[in-house]
C-alpha cells in the first residue's frame, strides 16, 4: 500500500454504516463467572446501559451454516442513544458503532473500555486486533450505475464494455497481506445495494500498551483501500459535488 497516499477527508454523504472493533485475549474464567461490577463502573458514564446475551457459534455442515448452542455469555454496555455498544466476553473485548464520526472519536470511545479491561483483569497483551468499515450504498442515496461507482479493477464484470450491463449479481472478496496483518476486502451488490466491507486485523502478540497505535495504522490503511475502491464521480457525489 505504499504508492497509496490520498489524504484523509470528512465526507459530507457516505455509505459507512457500522465501525467494529474487537480485541481478543487469552480466556479470563471469571469474565464469563461473575457480574463485572468493576468494569462497570469504570465505562458507565459512556456506556450507562446494561445487559447480557449469549454469543452465537457457528459451524459449517453439508450446504448450510449451522448455529451450535453455546453457553458464552457477553456482557454490553451501550450509550443511551444506542448507537455505541460495547461487549465483553471471556475471550474478547468489542466497541461497535453506528454513528461513526471520525478515528478520534472512536478512539477516545474504544480507549475508556480498553483501559477498563486493563485496569480490572490485569490485561498486558492481546492475540489477536481487527478494525472493521462495513459500507452500505443505497442507490436512493447515490443514484446511477455501480460500474460507474467504483474502481473498475474492483468489480470487474460489472465494468466490462460488452457484459456489464448484464451482470445481476457480484460478490467477491480478496485478502491483502504484509508480515503480520491482512486486510480483507468483501464487495458487491446485495438486492439493489453496493457493500464495501474492509477488515483488517494482525493475530500476533500486540502488547496493551502499543494496540491504539496498531488500530491508528490499521484505520490509515483501512483509508487508503477504500480510496482506491471508489471512483472519481462516487468521491465527488460524497463530497456533495455534482459529477461532471
């Protein structure tokens, strides 16, 4: 990604619907044995609403995708409006939003449950850190041709002079990798939509004190995939230009 270099912008109008992280860490027993009163306490003044659920495994069988009953429990803890949720689990701590504004923002948001976790359960390292964008466009909101929206590597029959416009349905992904990270890149239509979804995550030792710093390198990297997904008339559409 090194001859990627646009520089980052706020867009008036974009399709970015959800922003998930998620850190994992060897199991701690007693998250998912007892009430995390401290926790709590520590994250109640952004995240005042509590409750708890059980988490969903899945298993792949013969032509399907099977649910496998589980115990698990996760505990979330969400903003009043309801647009951030966080959730901690034996193994895992998450921060999921649906009102992104910018990386300063969520990182100030993911920073007061990270530290909780540290505070409470002694945490020093995590296995696993990923950082996910998942973009929605809706054609009432960016009207026109997706080929038209859209790197034409990245939906490739869609932009192809003769096929194109035959095309119904694409869905594709692809996975970029460079020493310890990848990035994976699921695209296509769902019924009338486009969905950009780029995820990126390391599964190597990052220690506690270094993973804001990893999620700031994985949301400039994040950027620069995206830039590269769309096109001129769909950046200018999200700047609030009329295309010419």
């Amino acid at each position: 990604l090194a001859d990627l270099d646009h520089p980052e912008v706020h867009y008036p109008r974009t399709g970015l619907k959800t922003v998930v992280c998620q850190v994992r860490f060897n199991p701690i027993l007693k998250i998912g044995q007892q009430l995390p009163a401290e926790f709590q306490d520590l994250v109640r003044h952004a995240f005042p609403q509590f409750f708890q659920e059980e988490s969903a495994e899945f298993r792949i069988a013969p032509g399907a995708l099977e649910a496998v009953p589980s115990t698990s429990l996760v505990w979330r803890f969400r903003s009043d409006d309801g647009s951030w949720t966080a959730g901690l689990a034996s193994g895992s701590l998450s921060l999921e939003t649906t009102q992104y504004r910018d990386f300063g923002d969520f990182e100030s948001r993911f920073r007061i449950v990270e530290q909780a976790l540290e505070s409470v359960y002694g945490l020093d390292h995590y296995v696993r850190v990923g950082l996910r964008y998942i973009n929605i466009f809706t054609p009432d909101e960016f009207p026109g041709r997706w080929s038209d929206k859209f790197n034409p590597t990245l939906v490739g029959p869609m932009a192809d002079p003769i096929l194109g416009s035959k095309v119904r349905e694409s869905r594709q992904a692809f996975i970029l990798a460079h020493e310890d990270w990848t990035i994976r890149v699921s695209h296509g239509t769902e019924n009338d939509h486009y969905r950009l979804d780029i995820d990126h995550a390391t599964e190597v030792r990052v220690d506690a004190k270094d993973v804001l710093e990893r999620l700031r390198d994985f949301n400039g990297r994040i950027y620069q995939v995206f830039r590269w997904a769309i096109s001129d008339e769909l950046r200018g559409e999200m700047e609030g230009k009329a295309h010419e």
